[in-house]
C-alpha cells in the first residue's frame, strides 16, 4: 500500500511538472494519496496491541 501511495504521489508531480493543463486530476490524485494516508495511519493504529501513541 505504501508504493501505491507513492506511486500516486509520483504521478501528481509529473502530472504537475509535464501536463499542466491535467492540474484537476493531479489535485484528485493527490487527495486520494492524502485518503489513503489517513487510512493506514487509522488502520495501524487501530489494530494494534498497544495504546495509540504510547511506544
């Protein structure tokens, strides 16, 4: 999932860089990249055995 993440972050920079006129879809592909973050990060957290933010 983390090279999904930073594959969409790759292509919203080249995206940006090479293909202005396909800004919409960069900032689409960059808030589903922002989606997918907070998703793990909740997922991770949720799971584990011991209290969030307590290592």
């Amino acid at each position: 999932m983390e090279f999904l993440n930073f594959a969409l972050i790759f292509t919203t920079g080249f995206l940006v860089l090479r293909r202005p006129e396909k800004e919409s879809l960069a900032f689409r592909l960059l808030l589903l990249s922002a989606a997918l973050t907070a998703f793990l990060f909740f997922v991770g957290s949720r799971g584990s055995v011991l209290p969030p933010f307590n290592y």
